[in-house]
C-alpha cells in the first residue's frame, strides 16, 4: 500500500490534469462560499447545528429507539448492525428472502464503508449504481474519490470511452448532456427492472420515523418508489431529534456540498409505499467508538457535505485515490484513524494544518485540530517511523538548551554560506528537489540585537518582551 | 531586527530574553507532543514574567494561544500561565488592539500582495478567513498595510489559500507542498505584485525557496520589514 | 438480531460529549429575504426552473395549453383537474412501471420556499409517488399565499408526520457529474414550471 506523499507525488506528475482538478474542486468551493454568504445567520447556524448534534449523540440510545418505534409504526421493518460483516449479511438475507436479483443502488457511503456491492455481486445480486457519478466509477471499475462527487476526477472524454465500452454510445461522443441522456435511458430500463432498492440515508428523524434522502438526479426517488422492496442503509449517528431540526441541516448540507440553496429532491419517507415492504439497516461499525473518545467524538457530528475536501489545499491536489481509507480528504482522516490507526497514519501527515477545513464544516468539527492530535497518537505508538523520529528528536535537544540552539544555528547559517549552493539545492536533498534552501544571515539575532543594542546611547529596557528570530 | 526597530520607533520599552529557544510547534505538528511540551515549558518559564510578549510570527503565536494549553498541563490552571497566553501577542494585533496603532503614518509604493498566513488568520484572528461570513469585519493586518501611501494591495482569486509549507509537511510531502506554492506564487505574479508581504517568516522562506529556483522576479517581505522600514 | 440491537443500544449509551449536551433553543429566520415571490422565483429559475405568476386557475391553464411541453406532451397526467384534464389516469394503474412514458405531470403543490425556490409535494394523493420522478416534465401548482420565506417557517407551518411520502422540489433533476458541466434532466423530470396562483 502506498503512502498518500508517493501517490500524491504520482498524481502531480500529470501537472495539467492536477490544475485542472485542483480548479474544479475550487470552483465548486467558491460557490459555496456564495451560497453561505447569502445567509445572514450562516454563522449562527453552524452553532445550532453543532448543539442539535451534540445533544442527539449525547442521547443515541433514547432517539434510536423513538425512530425505530415511529418507523415501525409506520410499517417499516428495523434490523441493527454490529460491524460491516452483519450489516451485509442483513442486506443480503432481506434480498434472498424476496428472490431479489437485481438492485438499483443510489449513494451511501456506509455501504462503501462496508463493502456491500463486492459482498452481494460475490452472492449473486446484481448491483447497479444509479447515481451518475457512481455509475461511471463502477463502469470504470474504480471506486469513489469524493464523497459527492465520486467522478470529479474522470474527464469527460474519458467518461465517454466508459460509456462507448458499455453503454454502446458513439465513440468519441464527450458531450456531457449527450452522455448524460445516454446515462439516463441505459438506468431507466434498470430502475423499471430491479426487483429492490438501496440507498443511503441523509437524515433520519426520531420524531415522525422519517427517512430523508438528497439528491439532485432523482435516481434514490426512483429506486424507492419503483420496486416492491426498498432497503434503507444508515449509520447510527444519522438520527436527529425533531422534523425541525431538517430546517437547520438541509439549509447547511447542500450550500456547502455543491454551492446549492438544497438539493432538486429532499424526500421524506415515512414507511413503505402502498405494496412495498421497506426496510431500514440501523450500523454501529465503530461509530459507537468513536463517540467514547473525548478529543475525537466531533468526528461523528459530520453530515457528509464534503465541504472539507472541496477547500482542502492537499486533497484538491492529490485525489481521493491518493488517501487509502475509502472516504479521502480531512473528514476521512480522522475517520480513518479510528478504524486503523497504524495502516492510515500516513493520511494524518497529508495536511499542512490550515485549518481551512474547520472553517467550512457545516457542524464545525474541529478537523484540523484532531489531525494533529491523531498525530500524537501515531507517535505514542511508535508508528512515526525512524528516520522522521530520529530528526525531530535531535531537533529537541538542540532546541532544549539555548546554548546548543544558538550553537545548532551557528553551524547551519556558516555551513549553509560556505559551501556552494548547489551542494544542497540539486535533487537528492528533500527541500532542495524543488526550491532554493533559504538564504542564511552572516549574523544570528542574538548577535544582531546585541550589536544594535550596544549602538544606542539608551539600551532598551525590562518591560515589553519579544521573541525574535534566531 | 525589523521588529526591534518598529518597537523601539513606536516607543515600546521591551526586552529580548537570551535564554529563549523555540516555542515547540514542529515537533508538536509532528505529534511528538512530550517533546514539544518540555520546549513549551522552557518558554514558559522564560517568558513568564513579563506582562506582553510580542511574536513577529502568527504560527508560533498560535502555537502558545491555541495548543500550549493541551501541552502544559500541569501548568494551565495558574495564574502565570493563564497570563502568557492571553497576553502573547502576534506583531500586528499588538500594534492594533494593545498600542492602538491602526495607521502608520508612511509610505510604501509597491504592490503588495498579502499572503495570509494560515495560522494567523485562522487562529488568531488577524483577517477575515473567506470560509466564513462575517459582514463588517476587516483584517487587522489589511488594516495596517493600507493605511501606507501609496501602497497597492493586488487581490488574487484565492485570498487565503495555504502556501503548502506545513513545517515537516514541506519535507514529507514534498511534491505536494511545492505544487501549493507554486500555484501561490503565479497566482500572486499574475495580479502583478512585486512583493509578497505576510506575517510568518516560515510562509515566506517556502515561497521564497520557490521564488529563487524559478527564478521569479517577486520580492518576499515581512510585515515587519516594511512597517519599519516605511516608519522613519 | 435483537442481540446486535441490545449491544449496539448499550453501546451507545456510552459517550464522551462534555459540557452542555442540551437541546438547543433556536430560531433563524432568513432575514435576508426581503420580497418572498421574488426571491422563489429568482432562485428557481438559477437552478434551471421556470415560474410563473398567475391570477387564477383560468389564467394557468391558459400558461399551461401555450407550453411547449404541454403541446408536445403525448401523455399527460393532471392531479390539478381545475386546470388541466390530462389524458393519462395513473390512478387507474396498478403498476407504476407503466407511468414511465408520462411526458407531463401536473401536480398541486402545499408551500413554496423562497429561500431555495422549493415545492413541498405531499405525494400521498398520488397512487404512484413514482410519477414524480418518471414523468419527463414536471408543472408544480402553488398558492401565492403559500410561499413562505425559509425552510424552518416551512417546517413550522406543514404538518409533516402525517403523510407517507413528500419531497421538497427545487427545479428539474440534474446532474453535473460529468466535468462539473451542468446538465439539465438527470433520471427525474428534465424542465420543472412552477405555477403561483394569486
């Protein structure tokens, strides 16, 4: 498995098809910053959201509890899942049990998380993706590289290669509407055919037992609405309190996933249709976990916007095929940790820390602040690594004691102007691959302010302090 | 030097303590906090008596405002401490919101693009983050620059974007972190600057490393620099 | 089953949020919405809708006959009888799946949100909630004096635990998958016309 600095290293090789992705995720940035400026009280209700969060996670067992009476009420089948594996086999045992072969599938990130399309094509169930984005990743054989936008990295005339291989549409053909009416007659025969629906859940409410799903193509309506079966995936920290509560969420979820005021289709979904047995799949899968750690458990307040990614200076530049857990950016990092800290921990060093992340989510989770928090834990366990340890460790002692930092910069400022530049500027030193070391001064600070210090008739005194360069 | 000069033409009586070292922030951005804790500490000790600190750099501001807390924890609860970090001050907003000085009667005609400095801006509050809605509200160092004669500030698309230099970041994720700084970089010659001001020497040594391979005619300065050096 | 459901549940119960874990009091009303049928209108039409205001039922279905979709519509399905008849009973269908060659339905709508141009449909008195997302082309018919600023006045306004189904409709579906290049009519309808009646 390869680290996020070679992968990442490897994407900007192809330095135009880098830009261009880098500018497409900040578009997409810059219309959300729009979309929240047109909201006076963006700020405020980011608070709200967060305290809404808080206070259904605080309460988990009491608000699972009042959704699953209220959706059964409403005729809705409830089943609970320990761990991916159980989550699969439930999914799988309610197909068999109505001999269901084929199902159209819209976006979930849990089933991602967990594996479920390998899982049921592995038992003989045909899975398709009818999300656009997911369909062409599933085509293409890959698997998603934005939790919104699982395709922002394939160009068009490469979703048009896609589609001339499977969906038999003109070769050459890259006009996106072309393709996309190509797209929706191809899934219009699956959505009339599958015997069951999938997908995933935006919000689920305690209240009323109301399962509500975004989308922008109507592909989850279609799925829910069309076969005799539907099957409802959500993770434990989906449910929210009240109806009222939506106000708040869906006035966030989609100015800051796509620029969006809301999505084309909000459905609420209180039971099965008339003729149609519905099931919802209630996963812990570690969630539980990490509402146990105490400077973590904001983690799990995320409402999968993707707003994160999308302003992430690293991630627009690397890819979500560069980060190894299924859910990239700063989000899936500190996901990501939970769940493997050793096998991830290379995700928790593809940040500079900019904190831009925490600035745009939408339930302000403290993501760049846990970044660097996993990054202790990562060294407390010793995954460092060697060399990375070794120099900072040096980089202590000198700095311990002020007499070998001052020696330590002696040393560096006089072998830095000694020898010529090309000794540490060529490719074989890590800075000097790609930038000029900086240009050292003759004198430290120390020596500086002493010599102007002695220069003035009237020394400065004890009082004010600064920290100076040294 | 800049520094020391601003303060002693603005009249601040200050002192700089010959046993401070380092305020700990690459080692605590590498997760090696035990270390990073006993450099605090050393700061701590060193810096504890006097009533302002004044740090020409917004990241290790940040480093002693945000996180020193999380590192000394035996120390958070007293006075001492309590007081060094809401006392230890960031150049600009010292000048601003402790000596009151919101203009500085000079001139500087350039243009000037402002990088700013994630951590100063993010953390401490030094300019308005486009992340956030904020009506109303200026940036502190903005403020600062343009009151200069004859000072002109080029906007560029992307106002805040980090420079990629990261501390250990730069090393480990090399390709990554030149790729950001380059982008910074021609984003801030195309709005047709000759220098690139901001308040975190780091920043600036990152940019300016690119700057000089590439060969790039742009200037780098600290906000330090021109202030004292536009300041008679 | 109901193993996982008790060790999930317990599981759960345990939890690391400090400080203040209440339910919060709140109110955030858009107060930057200072003409609501303006605002609903302009908002829809950003996202590749159309809306139209009308005096009366007579003068939307006068809106209606003179559109494109409508004149071309082969099958027309109308739940709003005072303006449009329809020619196609979905009523009448068992299966939905023979609602997917409808060019056009046309369906009452119970509020309108200006902040975000949508449509809250109750779907229950359609017999196939489908429709909405099969039908090629989608007319939406409010009351002007449904509109209402935001979603928390929405929300405060409609009963919505007792329905079976209902969406929010903002626009006709889309998709900008494809090299974030925006393309009108993804699965669901492919143009959306809001009527606003008085």
């Amino acid at each position: 498995m390869k680290s996020h600095a070679r992968l990442a290293a490897g994407f900007l090789k192809q330095e135009e098809r880098a830009h261009w992705h880098d500018q497409a995720l900040w578009y997409v940035r810059e219309k959300r910053d729009r979309m929240a400026a047109s909201v006076p009280d963006w700020e405020r209700l980011r608070d709200t959201a967060q305290a809404i969060k808080r206070h259904a996670l605080a309460n988990l067992p009491h608000y699972l509890e009042e959704f699953e009476g209220n959706a059964a009420a409403r005729g809705a089948i409830v089943h609970y899942a320990l761990d991916a594996a159980e989550h699969n086999r439930i999914v799988l045992e309610i197909l068999k049990g109505r001999n269901a072969r084929l199902v159209a599938k819209s976006k979930s990130m849990l089933s991602e998380e967990c594996g479920l399309n390998e899982y049921l094509e592995r038992n003989g169930v045909q899975v398709v993706e009818t999300d656009l984005a997911e369909r062409i990743i599933q085509l293409a054989g890959e698997r998603p590289s934005h939790i919104v936008l699982p395709s922002i990295h394939i160009r068009k005339e490469e979703v048009g290669d896609i589609f001339h291989e499977h969906l038999g549409t003109e070769k050459g053909e890259s006009d996106p509407t072309r393709l996309t009416r190509a797209a929706r007659t191809h899934l219009r025969e699956r959505f009339l055919a599958a015997q069951a629906g999938i997908s995933g859940v935006n919000f689920a409410v305690a209240e009323t037992g109301a399962v509500v799903i975004c989308t922008n193509e109507g592909n989850a309506d279609l799925g829910n609405s069309l076969p005799d079966l539907y099957i409802a995936v959500m993770g434990v920290e989906k449910v929210i309190p009240k109806t009222r509560d939506l106000s708040v969420f869906l006035r966030l979820l989609s100015r800051s996933a796509t620029g969006q005021p809301i999505s084309a289709y909000t459905s609420h979904l209180l039971g099965p249709r008339p003729g149609q047995a519905m099931h919802i799949v209630i996963v812990d899968n570690g969630r539980s976990e990490i509402l146990q750690r105490e400077r973590f458990h904001r983690a799990a307040f995320c409402i999968r916007c993707g707003a994160c990614l999308n302003t992430c200076p690293v991630y627009r530049r690397s890819g979500g095929h560069s980060y190894n857990y299924v859910i990239p950016g700063p989000i899936g990092t500190i996901l990501a940790m939970h769940r493997d800290l050793k096998k991830f921990k290379d995700m928790a060093y593809a940040s500079t820390l900019c904190g831009s992340c925490t600035a745009v989510c939408p339930v302000k989770i403290d993501i760049h602040r846990q970044i660097v928090l996993w990054r202790n834990d990562v060294v407390e366990a010793g995954y460092l690594g060697r060399a990375k340890s070794a120099a900072l460790k040096t980089a202590t002692l000198g700095m311990k004691s002020t007499r070998f930092f001052r020696m330590g910069g002696w040393t560096v400022r006089t072998i830095l102007r000694i020898l010529p530049p090309f000794v540490f500027n060529n490719r074989l030193t890590i800075w000097g691959k790609s930038r000029d070391l900086p240009r050292m001064p003759a004198r430290s600070f120390r020596a500086e302010f002493r010599a102007y210090s002695r220069r003035k008739t009237n020394p400065p005194e004890l009082g004010a302090k600064k920290e100076g360069r040294s | 030097m800049a520094t020391v000069r601003l303060l002693e033409k603005l009249g601040v009586a200050f002192e700089f303590p010959k046993d401070q070292t380092c305020c700990g922030q690459p080692q605590f951005n590498s997760g090696c906090f035990r270390d990073a804790a006993k450099l605090a500490g050393k700061m701590f000790r060193v810096f504890k008596d006097f009533d302002w600190v004044v740090c020409p750099s917004g990241s290790c501001t940040g480093m002693v405002r945000e996180y020193y807390e999380l590192l000394l924890e035996r120390e958070k609860g007293g006075e001492e401490f309590k007081h060094l970090v809401s006392h230890t001050f960031e150049l600009c907003e010292f000048l601003i919101d402790i000596l009151k000085v919101e203009t500085i009667d000079a001139s500087f005609p350039h243009k000037v693009s402002l990088h700013q400095s994630c951590h100063g801006l993010r953390g401490l509050g030094l300019g308005v983050p486009s992340e956030q809605v904020l009506p109303g509200r200026t940036g502190k160092v903005r403020r600062l620059l343009e009151s200069l004669r004859g000072i002109e500030i080029v906007t560029t698309g992307r106002s805040d974007e980090c420079c990629g230099f990261g501390g250990t970041f730069s090393v480990f994720e090399g390709a990554v972190s030149s790729f950001i700084g380059r982008d910074r970089i021609r984003d801030y010659e195309q709005a047709g600057a000759e220098v690139i001001v901001s308040y975190d020497m780091s920043c600036l040594m990152h940019l300016d490393g690119l700057i000089r391979r590439d060969k790039k005619l742009l200037r780098i300065m600290h906000i330090a620099e021109i202030l004292d050096g536009a300041v008679a | 089953m109901t193993d996982s459901r008790r060790l999930v549940l317990d599981r759960l119960k345990k939890h690391a949020i400090a400080g203040d874990t209440s339910y919060p009091a709140y109110s955030h009303p858009h107060t930057g919405i200072t003409d609501p049928r303006k605002s609903f209108q302009s908002v829809i039409e950003s996202v590749g809708g159309e809306c139209r205001f009308v005096a009366d039922l007579d003068d939307a279905w006068k809106v209606v006959a003179g559109s494109e979709v409508f004149l071309s519509a082969k099958q027309v399905c109308s739940y709003v009888k005072e303006i449009a008849e329809g020619n196609f009973d979905a009523e009448a269908i068992a299966d939905a799946r023979q609602c997917a060659d409808v060019d056009l339905a046309i369906v009452r709508g119970e509020l309108g949100v200006a902040e975000n141009g949508a449509v809250w449909v109750n779907a229950d008195p359609l017999r196939h909630r489908a429709l909405l997302f099969l039908s090629g082309h989608l007319i939406l018919v409010i009351k002007g004096r449904d509109i209402v600023p935001d979603m928390e006045s929405a929300y405060a306004r409609n009963d919505f635990s007792s329905i079976r189904s209902g969406y929010f409709i903002s626009g006709p579906s889309k998709t900008a998958d494809i090299e974030q290049c925006l393309v009108i009519g993804a699965h669901g309808a492919k143009s959306l016309l809001v009527l606003v009646v008085g």
